[in-house]
C-alpha cells in the first residue's frame, strides 16, 4: 500500500452506499502519519458529502476542518455572429468590470457556487487528549 502526503479529490461522493469505501481508501491512502492531510472539494448542498464528513470523523478518527467557498461565476453568453478570443477576452472584461459597478452586463451571466473545502488529518495525540478534556468539562457543567 502507498501513502501520499496529500491527497486532493473533487466532486467525488455521489452515493450513500460509497461513503464507507470512500472514507476507506483515502485512510488507506493517508496511511497513519499524522502530518499527511486530505483536500477534498464539492458542491456544498449535496448530502452525502456532509455524510463523508462524518464518516471521516466518528468511524476514522480524522481531525475534520469545513470551509465553504463562494465562487462568483461570469458566463459569456452566445451572441449573434462569432468572435476571435481576443476580443471575446476584451469584450468579456470590459463587461465583467462594469458588472462590479453597475450589476449589469449584456454579454454576461452572474452566478454564486457554493462549493465545501474539506480538508483532513489524522488525529494526534494531544489533539484527542484536548477533546476528551473538553467534553468532560462539557459533561461536568450539564451535570451541574
């Protein structure tokens, strides 16, 4: 078996029945050094991705960090008659500017992605010893 340092995926958890080979393969590709780190990006409303989270950190003891990543999208839209890309660049730029300053443009469609960064490691020691202390306290102040 071959551990990577890192290993970067996108737009790879689709189906319920693959989170557990999913979450698998990429413990086996993480291998047990805690230094080595998993990126793995996807669009933020797609449910088994959150699923992948949690697989990730309940079942394989992974350190789990979510971020989530807006992408504002511009799209040039078909027009009458062809351009060479030189002036579709010129025409889009000067289009995408004016969209900043007056939120239209006629060669131009808008569109904000969501998308997750969700970036693992192994646990370390200290890491889970910190956690098992806070939900401790946690525990001992509900008691209370």
């Amino acid at each position: 078996t071959h551990n990577y340092d890192t290993v970067i995926a996108s737009d790879c958890a689709y189906l319920r029945e693959h989170i557990k080979p999913l979450a698998e393969t990429i413990s086996q590709l993480l291998g047990c050094a805690k230094e080595n780190q998993l990126h793995l990006f996807g669009p933020y409303n797609r449910a088994v991705l959150h699923e992948l989270i949690t697989e990730l950190r309940r079942e394989r003891g992974m350190l789990v960090t979510v971020q989530e990543i807006k992408l504002e999208r511009y799209r040039l839209k078909s027009g009458s008659h062809e351009v060479d890309l030189r002036e579709s660049r010129e025409i889009f730029t000067k289009q995408a500017d004016s969209l900043f300053e007056e939120n239209a443009c006629e060669y131009a469609s808008f569109n904000t992605a969501h998308f997750l960064h969700i970036a693992a490691t192994r646990r370390r020691k200290d890491q889970e010893d910190r956690e098992r202390e806070i939900a401790a306290k946690s525990a001992m102040s509900a008691i209370d």
